[in-house]
C-alpha cells in the first residue's frame, strides 16, 4: 500500500526545516561552536594567497631564499591548522548529533505505541520503517555537513570576495559577474528539487513495504510459487524509483553545470584580464597571483552549493515525511465524568459490581462516509459479574470490532460500555488495559522468548499456570525450555502453538475481564477440548465476552448473544437459542445433533465424532 503525499505548492524548506529547532536546542551550543570553528578554518585558507602575494612581490622578486623557506614554514603552519580546525569542528558535532537522531527515533517510536489502531490501519509498515531509519539518517547527514557548511560557505564567499575586491576592484567584478544566473538557478532548482526527493522517499518506503511482506509472507508465496509475480512487482517499484533518482541527478547534474561553468569562465577572463595589466605595469605578479589563488580557493565552496541544496531538500522532504507521523494526534484520554470514581483501584474500577455492559453502542470506522451505516447499532448487551457470554454471528457481522472496543482499541461512535458500572473513558488505557485481557483470533509474537511473549500480559504472573490453562507445556519441551527465542512473528512454532501462548498471555495476568475472540480456532479436537477444560476454571473467576464460531467454544459460555448485521438479534443460552431463533441454529449447523450429554459435559464430542 502507497502512502505517497503530494506536496503542497507553498512549501519552504526553511520553514520545513526550523521544525527540527526542538530536537537542535539541547546541542545548540555545540552546533555554533563547531560552526565558528569551521568559519575560523575555511578563512585560514583565505589567508594561503596572501602569503602566496607577499612571497612573489617580496622574496621571490628579490631572490631571498630565506624568505621562501619562511613562506613555506608560514603555508605549512596555515595548512595544519585549517586541517585540524575541520577536525575539531567533526568532533564537535559528532557525539551530539548522534544524541539528535536517536532521540528523533525515540520520540517516533514512542509516538507510534500511542497513536490509535485506525491510524496503523491506513500506513503500510515500510512506510514507518523508512521514516524511522532512511529519513531520520539524511536529518543526521544534514545536520552534520549541509547545516554548517551552507553558512561557512556563505561567510567564507563573502570574505573571499571582499579579499579580490580590495586587491583589485575591476577583477572582482569579473569574478562577481555568474552571481545572478547562478543564484536564479539555485531558487529554480530548490523548487523543483524538493518534489522529486519527496517522491524518491515516499516510494523507498513503498519499496520497503514490499521487501518487508514478502520476508514475512514467504511461505505464501512459496506455496503458491510466487516469487516470479513478486519479484517482477519488485522490479516494477524499483525501476519506478530508478527513474526518479535518475530525475534527481538530471537536476543536480544541470545546476552542477551551471555553478561549476560559469565561475570556471569568469577565472578565465580574470586571469586573461589580470595578465594584460601586469604586462602593462598596473598590476603585480604577486597581486595576480593572490588573487586567481583566492578565485579558485571558492571553487569548493561555490561548486559545493548545489551539492549542500541538494542534501538541503533532501532533508526537508524527511523532515515533512517525519513530522507527517507525529502530528497525528494520538490516543486522547476522554474528560472524566466522575470524580469520585478517578481514586478507584485499577483492579477493582468501581464499587457497583455490574460485570460488562454495553449502553446503545454505535460504532463507525472514522475514514468512513458521514452518511454509511454504523458497523455496530444500538447495541445494549449486559454480560454479568462472573459471567461467560459467547458472542455469535456471520462473517463481517461486527463481531472483533465489538470486542476491539472493550479495551478501546477504537473509540465508540456513541454510546457507553462499563466496567462494574465505571465508564471506560473514565478510566486511563493503562488502567483499562490492566483491568481487560484479550487474545485475538491471528495471534502475533514477538522476537523474544516464549516466557517473554507469555508475561507480556503481566510480568508479575504465574508463567507455569498460563502454560497449564492453555495447554502451552509444550515450550518446557522447547530446546531450551521458555527461554526459547520463537523468531520473528512466531513462524518457528506451528499456528495451534501460537494460539495457546497467546491464551496463555490473555490468562496470565488473573484479568477481571477476559475478551477472547475466537481463541481455540487453530486447535484440533483433542486439544482443543483439554484447553477448554483447563480454561473453564479460568472463566469461573473472571467476567468475559468470546467471540465464537465452533459449538464447542459456545459451550464454554453460559450464555449466548446472536450479532446480525451489527445489531444483537438475541440474547439466551446455547438450547434457548438453537429452540427458538432460526439464524442461530443455521450458524451452529450440526449442533442439534449434539447429545445431551455432551451439551452437559462441554466436552464437544458430537454424536458423529463418537
């Protein structure tokens, strides 16, 4: 998925570029320091051909061997120090800047745990990830060269030119002669420059995206022998940015041309023009020389402009991409509506023990037409204290999105849902989070061992009884037991295993409201009923609301509640409900061949599997 912005017409660089003063603040002092010293050593360098000037008009005119060794010692003396100078001046920013680029990471990272499901729902990840390594690397590249130099560059011009005037002023003006088309190229190119280095960035990351998915969905794609589908996508998307690295360097190849061409022609007349007049005794040797070496000690910092604008819009188009994730407004914490309820416990969010109620929920995704249909409709639905209740419903019914908005993984178009009568929204997320427990139907791991995985629910539970709840001892027969590193997105274990642990997550903790949506659905038969035993004495102590397809799941609850396009259709137990409403029994097909005694035992056998 593209994330590609266009950009707007009134962009500044500047202005993109000052967004970054917070993050520069802290090592301001350090940053003007090393500019000093980078000023102090490129005006060293100025001084080179006026000591080149008094050699030639002085020892060498009068033959002193003596005085050339003593201009030799003072160009030696001069060299060394502009070199060390440029080599404090790297010391000086090295260690801040790297400081800069890592808080700029921190502070993204931070802001992306915060920023709402539905915001993770539209960026592709490779779009992030590039943001967060690519961009933040060219903001760390700026900072260090473009940033300094594009001043020192500036002084060191100024200075250099002020030199040739006052050695000869009619030379000078030859020299200052590309100043304007030079300058008319710049803003050309700064305006046009800035659009083709954001449109390389944004498709980098759809690059990345692409690299990222087919890492993880390898064995889709092996499975279905798709490589060469993917790799001619790949090639697609990277020869699409080839031709836009192609457009960058035709830009800065023209603006190169310009810059390095016309200061070239304007040294040629000026050494033609310097020549005639030593010849006829207006100028001295020593004053041509100083001044054409002067000339060509601002190649550098002339031909280096549209190198440094270059990095410049570079930077700015990072700048822009990066502040684009963190201007999103993150999850905002809902005013409290009851003060005496905000000292509350976070264990225990209220006196009143009312288990889960859901008050005329209405939910709609935010991206969504003001005038489509909510997902979730009036829905009132009161799960009791200690209570299971199984929530039943077709495909595309609304069912992960209700229980997504328990734990306010999205926010309720309107509406209420409590906890023992507490508002969500009175409560903080940490405080909700710790209070509700879920297990999604794709369970994700993490790069980390299994116990690791397991306590992220609560570093402070039992980790033997988690694994014992969902039927996870498996990880004690691991190679080296819950220490065992699952590898990225837990591929090394099969999907049943996945499963268990993060059930195993969900129960790890004792949670006061369990959220389950549809948790078992990996697991054969066996298994699944010896987690179901197992889970059965968890649900006794806790209140919860599971999203089921299978009988067998349905048969953990003690009561059912039917979800038909996005309304609650019925509420009952499990016989209630496949006696008297008809869309129930479809769903739950060959249930009613269920025996009696199974229905009592839960265990899930049908007749047939007997």
């Amino acid at each position: 998925m593209s994330t590609t912005r266009a950009t707007t017409k009134d962009h500044s660089a500047v202005r993109t570029l000052l967004r970054l003063w917070p993050y520069v603040r802290p090592v301001r002092a350090r940053m003007v320091t090393a500019a000093c010293v980078a000023v102090v050593a490129s005006c060293t360098g100025l001084v080179i051909p006026l000591v080149l000037k008094w050699m030639v008009d002085g020892p060498v005119a009068d033959r002193d061997p003596a005085g050339v060794w003593l201009g030799a010692l003072y160009l030696l003396l001069l060299g060394l120090a502009e070199a060390l100078l440029f080599g404090l001046r790297r010391w000086l920013v090295a260690r801040p800047l790297s400081h800069v680029e890592a808080e700029m990471r921190a502070d993204l990272y931070r802001h992306l745990q915060r920023l709402p499901v539905s915001f993770h729902d539209r960026w592709a990840s490779g779009q992030l990830l590039s943001r967060g390594t690519t961009d933040l690397m060219l903001l760390r590249m700026f900072l260090a060269f473009p940033l300094t130099f594009l001043l020192v560059n500036g002084v060191t011009i100024l200075v250099g030119v002020i030199i040739m005037l006052l050695q000869d002023w009619t030379l000078g003006l030859v020299i200052l002669g590309p100043a304007i088309p030079v300058i008319v190229t710049c803003v050309l190119f700064e305006r046009r420059y800035f659009h083709v280095a954001r449109l390389a960035q944004d498709q980098v990351g759809d690059l990345t995206t692409v690299v990222e998915e087919s890492v993880l969905g390898i064995r889709i794609i092996k499975g279905f022998g798709r490589h060469r589908s993917q790799a001619r996508a790949f090639r697609e998307l990277s020869r699409t940015l080839r031709g836009t690295e192609l457009r960058k360097a035709r830009l800065l190849a023209s603006i190169w041309g310009v810059i390095v061409t016309l200061p070239e022609i304007a040294i040629g007349a000026a050494l033609v023009l310097g020549s005639v007049q030593v010849a006829d005794g207006d100028l001295s040797a020593g004053t041509l020389v100083a001044f054409l070496s002067t000339a060509l000690a601002l190649r550098w910092p002339i031909d280096s402009i549209g190198f440094l604008l270059a990095i410049s819009q570079d930077a700015a188009s990072a700048t822009e991409r990066y502040f684009e994730v963190m201007d999103e407004t993150p999850e905002q914490e809902a005013p409290r509506r009851g003060a005496g309820n905000c000292a509350t416990s976070p264990h225990q969010p209220a006196d009143n023990n009312d288990g889960l109620r859901f008050h005329n929920v209405r939910f709609r995704y935010p991206d969504a037409p003001p005038d489509s249909p909510p997902i979730l409709d009036r829905i009132d639905l009161h799960i009791r204290p200690g209570e299971s209740m199984a929530l039943v419903g077709t495909t595309g019914s609304g069912k992960t999105t209700l229980t997504a908005l328990v734990p306010r993984l999205h926010e309720l178009t309107s509406g209420r849902i409590t906890l023992d009568g507490q508002d969500i929204t009175e409560l903080s997320r940490e405080s909700l989070r710790e209070l509700v427990a879920v297990a999604f139907e794709e369970p994700t791991l993490f790069s980390a061992s299994v116990g690791e995985n397991v306590l992220m629910g609560d570093e402070e539970g039992n980790l033997d009884r988690a694994l014992a709840v969902a039927q996870a001892d498996f990880a004690h027969a691991l190679p080296q037991g819950t220490d065992t590193q699952v590898g990225e997105q837990g591929l090394s274990l099969s999907g049943g295993q996945r499963q268990r642990l993060a059930l195993a997550r969900a129960v790890v903790g004792r949670p006061r409201f369990l959220v389950l949506d549809d948790p078992l659905s990996a697991l054969d038969v066996h298994t699944e009923a010896a987690v179901e035993a197992a889970l059965r004495e968890v649900l006794a102590e806790t209140t919860a609301l599971i999203v089921a397809h299978r009988p067998s799941t349905v048969l953990l609850a003690d009561r059912v509640a039917l979800l038909s396009e996005g309304r609650i259709a019925a509420v009952g137990t499990h016989h209630e409900l496949l006696r008297t409403n008809a869309e129930y029994a479809h769903l739950m097909s060959g249930s009613d061949r269920m025996s009696e005694s199974g229905l009592m035992s839960g265990s899930g056998e049908t007749e047939d599997d007997r």
